[in-house]
C-alpha cells in the first residue's frame, strides 16, 4: 500500500500512478498554499478531510467539477497536471506519437467507458460524504 503523507503525493500518484519527483512536489506545495488563501478556511479543512479519507480522487474530482461542487480539488488537480506537463518523464502521458488509428480508436472508447464509470463512481462519493 503506498503512504501519502500530503494532498501533492496523492494527487500526483492518482493522475501518474507514481511518486512525486521532488520538484514538482516543491512548486506545488509553493502555489497551493496561495490557492488555499483563495478560499474560506472551512473549504480548505473540507478539501483537506476529502482527501485523507477518499481512496479514489479521480472519480471525485470528476464529480465534483461536474457539478461544481468542490472548486479547490479541481483547481489542484489543475495545478498539477500543468507542473507535470514539463517533466520529461510524463512526455507519454501527455504526447500520442503511436500512429496506429485502430488502436488509438479502442483507446478513445476505452477513455470515454472509463470516464462514464469514474464519474458514477464520484458521484457515489459525493452522496457518501454529503457535499
């Protein structure tokens, strides 16, 4: 079982899958102590509760950015993939360069079945802790 010992490790390993390069975990510590500012200090205790207790925060980012609910999850999630965009390890997450066309086609109904699951799944969270 991986430890997260803050919201960046979990966050970073729910969207790669791995640890967090040193790094990226600095730069976001830095900008999400000032996106914490931005918002009341019960959302902040809130956001901090959801993510120790959640074990899948994808499905409940996806739902809470469908329906608004909890903007300061999004917003780090945002903020994360914009820091790991730059890092050469995450070059084949974000960059297709596979030419095949059948196999890029299975993958686009892959995402879209798992999407439609995640969000389900999300929105049972968001019932479950009654945000």
């Amino acid at each position: 079982m991986y430890s997260f010992n803050n919201d960046a490790e979990k966050i970073y390993f729910t969207l790669f899958n791995k640890s967090i390069p040193e790094e990226v975990y600095h730069r976001f510590q830095a900008v999400s102590k000032k996106i914490d500012n931005n918002y009341p200090h019960d959302k902040v205790v809130q956001y901090y509760e959801l993510i120790g207790k959640t074990d899948d925060l994808e499905a409940l980012e996806l739902a809470a950015r469908y329906l608004r609910k909890q903007p300061l999850l999004t917003e780090k999630f945002k903020l994360m993939v914009y820091l790991a965009e730059i890092m050469p390890d995450n070059y084949d997450v974000f960059i297709n360069e596979n030419p095949k066309r059948f196999i890029g086609y299975i993958k686009i109904i892959f995402t879209i079945m798992r999407t439609v699951f995640k969000l389900g799944k999300g929105l049972i969270i968001i019932l479950f802790y009654k945000l």
